[in-house]
C-alpha cells in the first residue's frame, strides 16, 4: 500500500515511516500539508496519515481542504490531545488516534482495515 506521512516532528515521522515500512508498504514522508497537497496531485496514496499540530495547515486542514477537492483517500490523524475532539469535527475522518504507548499497535490495525 502507497501511504503518505506528514509530520513535521521528523523523529515522530521516522518511527512512524519505518514501522509502516516493516509491514511493507511504500511509504513517502512530507514534513506539512502544503507539500502534502502538491505531492498528492502528483501522484496518489492510498492512505495518508498526518499529524494534527504542524505549521502551515494543521492535519485537520490538510483533511478538510482535501476533502473539498474531492479528494476522498482514507485519512488518519494523530493528534497528542484527545482525538475525540477532532473525529467530531471532521466525522467523515476515517480514524484519529492519539499519540501515546499504544499507538504503533494501534496505527497498524488501523493500516490493516485499509489494505484491499
């Protein structure tokens, strides 16, 4: 599966990047949703996976701005706060999970309803 990643935390990212990689899929790192947006229309993901608190366009506005393109990949912020604010904001968001010891299994299961 082609998933981008963007976060602008590059530590965050690489932990992110190499569990995804691990599982073997393609994964391309961007560090915010400006670069995000270009490279999308350059070429597609499949998944895209953001951090909600980067500067430029946060990961909701990444997703929102998307969404108003027409752009309907799966999405998946992960935010340090409670996501619960975030999926009601954007209840159309295929998943928000919160950065903390369980994330990476979290995130994985998470890529796994995606996989065709």
């Amino acid at each position: 599966m082609k998933i981008l990643v963007v976060d602008d935390d590059p530590m965050a990212a690489e932990m992110i990047c190499a569990i995804l990689e691990d599982g073997g899929h393609q994964v391309r790192y961007l560090e915010n949703g400006v670069e995000a947006m270009e490279q999308l229309q350059a070429e597609p993901a499949e998944l895209i996976i953001s951090d909600m608190n980067m500067p430029l366009v946060s990961g909701l506005e990444l997703f929102q701005e998307l969404c108003a393109q027409g752009n309907n990949t799966p999405f998946v912020l992960l935010t340090g706060d409670d996501p619960s604010q975030y999926q009601a904001q954007a209840p159309q968001m295929n998943a928000c999970l919160m950065k903390d010891d369980n994330l990476f299994e979290r995130l994985l299961e998470t890529v796994e309803q995606f996989e065709s």
